[in-house]
C-alpha cells in the first residue's frame, strides 16, 4: 500500500489551495502541516530550498512547486483527469496555471493581500496604499482583461473543469480575504468561472479551514484546525515565531 | 501537412534556449524571429501579455513560457522523449526546471548577466558591482551546492537526456557569456553535466548563433543572423530602439 500523501503548507496560500483542491477533487487521502513559510524551521529549509509552500511528502519522495506538484498528482492518480485531453488545449490550460502563479498571484496576493493583511497581521507593519491603490485601479483590471478575453461566455475554461479554472479561482479566493470581489458587470466571464469553482465541494470543504485558519495568528491556527477537523499531521515544521523575509526568497 | 513551428525570442536567453534544445533534439524544423523584449512591438504584447521571450506559434496555437511550451513540444511531438519515464522522476526533472527557471535564473542571469551585459550595453547604464559581488560569492555557490547535492555522480540527471539537463545547461551558457565558469573541483557533478549537454549537437549549432548574436547591438543581429544561416522568420516584431523596463513585467 502507498503511504498517506502529506502536505506542507497553509490553507491561506492560494499555491497550496491547488494543490488541496486536487487532491480532493481527486478523492486522496492526505495530511496537512499548515505552516507560512514564516514559521518555517530547518527541517522545512531542507524540504524546501526556497522555502516556498506546498510541499508534497509521499513516501520517498519530496516535491515543491505547486505546478510540478499538480502534475504529478495528475500522472499518478490519472482519475479524474484535471488537464484537458486536447494537447493544444492542455497547453493553454498549463499557460492559464503559470499566468496565475506569476502575475495574478503578483497582484492580487503580493500587491494586495500581502500588503492588507500579512504586513499589518503577521508583521505589525503599515500597508503601502500607493501599492494596493496601483493594483486595484491599474494591475488587477488589465489582469481581469486579459483573463477575461481567454475564457468562454459559460462553463469552465476548456469544457471540463481543468488546472485553468482551479489556478484561476484559488488566487481570487485568497483576494477574497481582504474583501475583493470581481465586478460581474465588467468581467463576466471570470466572475462566474470563480464562483462556479469556488462552489464546488472540493472548494466549499477546504473553504471551512480557511475560514479557520484566517481568524487566527499563524501560531495559534493549528490547534484550531485540530479542534475544526482538518486532517493535520502528528508532526510540525512551524515555529513559535514568524520571520519575516522568510515568505518569498527572490 | 502541419504549419512550420515559429519562435519569438532571442538565442541570448536561456528560456529561449531551452525551447530551441529541445525543437533541435526532437529533430523539428522551425523559424525565429530573434527579438528581445527590449525591442518588442505592439504584436509582441498581443502575443505575450507579460512581454516575455520565447513565443511559440503552431498554426492557431500561440503559447507563452518556456516551460509550458517544453512540455508542449513533448506531448505533441514525443520521440525522443525528454522527460523521465518513471513519475517521480519526471516530476523531479520538472522540478529542477523550475529551480532553474526562477533560482537559477535570478541569480545568473539578472544578478550576473543582466547587470555586467544587458545594463551596460543596451541601456548604456552602470552595473551594480554590490548585486555581482554577492551573486558571485554567496547566491550563486549556495544554488550550485543544491544541485550538486541533487546530481548523480556522473551522467545526466535522470539517465536519458530530460529537461533538467537541458534547463541546466541553458542557464549556466548564459552565465558563460559574462565569462562565468563553474567551478570543477568544488561542485565536479554540476560542471560535468553541463559540460556534456554543452557539447551535443543541438547544443552547438545553437552556440554558433548565439556568438553571432552575442557580439552585436539586439538592433544589429538580425542582418548577422541571416548572415550566418540562421532560420530567419520573413517578418520581425522588433523595433528599432530597446526600451528599458520592458525586459520583465514584475
């Protein structure tokens, strides 16, 4: 029998949420070690050496990356398929991932809930309002453009629900935290491709933790995901305080 | 009878670099179109949103990031194959092209290359002997002992030639071209890996571009190129007059 899959990572990081999503929507068993990276302690280092979450632990083997981690769970536990069968379309889905994890995830969790809530909450530090203002009249509109130009009218992005539609709606649920919502008038087609991914069972599940975890200091978050029923592991790389400088090597 | 492949982007970059190994290790014909983003038009942005190089084009099929194309390249066209058989290994393989992707690049190329190369010639400013200096001593020795530490003794990464060996190799060629050489008796398993992919065919009939390309202003290359027997595209998406910030969006 295989060993139980593990992850390392919070139910805040939309990187991780990928991750989590697939794996439910994949029906796998897993635990989880909801650290930040800020909390990270060597062992995590080791893990990770950019210090980056996820991490997915299975048996021997130590993967980082969200997108190498998605595919990997694709290759292994191939049912359901979460990439389209269409070589051409499954390439513009990857596009789609790697669209998100750079540039959405540039502007809406480094520019605006970075900026909103981890500066102020983690760190006791003043938001840049020249920045969130930059990302939420310039940055996050050409962004919702561009997505907005790639997706059809109804559905998901490529007919069956793919790592398009799961990157897409896991970085607007972390936006979501500090209470941006797409305007529906101006971006249709994005704002119910969120909302249909987010409302499925695999989303609304994870959504509880989040919900969990967002209340509270890192510090405290697992005890109360323990209290809440997440599945945590027995073991934790996380450390009483967080670092800062930590969240992002480069 | 399917459209011949089309890339944008120049053989100065290593991202470049890696799609063009793989087209020549696969035996594909193509053209190119040799621009940098510095000099990128209107169509350039149309065909890549955050203004990176390379660009595929196959047919309707315009695609952006080295990696997704890559990977494109393999789904669509499979032998030789250039990714692991065995899962694991594949997603490790995929994982050391990301490392590179972001780490290695950061600390060879923008950290190294950009500040003694691109800055001083294309944009006629100063370098940031500080950002060298610390590349040079600590950044780029830490990111060469974690590979040394994920690297066999001898031979390629994963036994076959795979995209790890070519996503290796690519960055430190561009290293090469501010004279950085790895270090042999420190890190002997990286520099004999990059010396072997260095040395295959495909490897070198890029490098003779790549020096044609090397000794010239990014406005001067394409006449050279020609010159050369390079598979010129018959149009350019370049402008006659680099234009800084472009290089990179975020």
């Amino acid at each position: 029998m295989s060993p139980r899959l593990t992850v390392v990572g919070n139910y805040i990081s939309p990187y991780v949420r990928k991750v989590l999503a697939c794996m439910e929507l994949k029906g796998l068993a897993y635990d989880i070690d909801p650290i930040t990276p800020f909390v990270g302690d060597d062992r995590f280092s080791d893990l990770s050496p950019l210090r980056r979450i996820p991490v997915l632990i299975d048996g021997e083997l130590v993967l980082n990356d969200s997108s190498v981690i998605c595919q990997y769970l694709e290759d292994r536990f191939p049912t359901p398929s979460l990439y389209p069968a269409d070589i051409a379309q499954r390439a513009k889905a990857r596009w789609l991932e790697e669209y998100c994890d750079t540039h959405l995830a540039n502007v809406l969790v480094w520019k605006l809930f970075y900026q909103k809530a981890i500066l102020r909450r983690v760190f006791h530090e003043e938001t840049d309002e020249a920045v969130v203002e930059r990302a939420l009249s310039v940055e996050i509109p050409a962004a919702l453009d561009y997505l907005e130009n790639q997706l059809p009218a109804e559905g998901f992005a490529f007919g069956g629900l793919s790592i398009a539609d799961i990157s897409i709606a896991s970085y607007f649920r972390t936006a979501s935290f500090v209470r941006y919502a797409i305007d529906a008038t101006r971006w249709p087609r994005t704002a119910q491709l969120v909302e249909r991914t987010q409302a499925l069972p695999a989303f609304q599940r994870l959504a509880h933790w989040e919900e969990t975890a967002l209340r509270l200091p890192v510090t405290e978050q697992r005890a109360a995901l323990q209290a809440a029923g997440a599945p945590l592991t027995s073991w934790t790389m996380g450390t009483p305080t967080p670092r800062k400088g930590f969240a992002r090597m480069e």
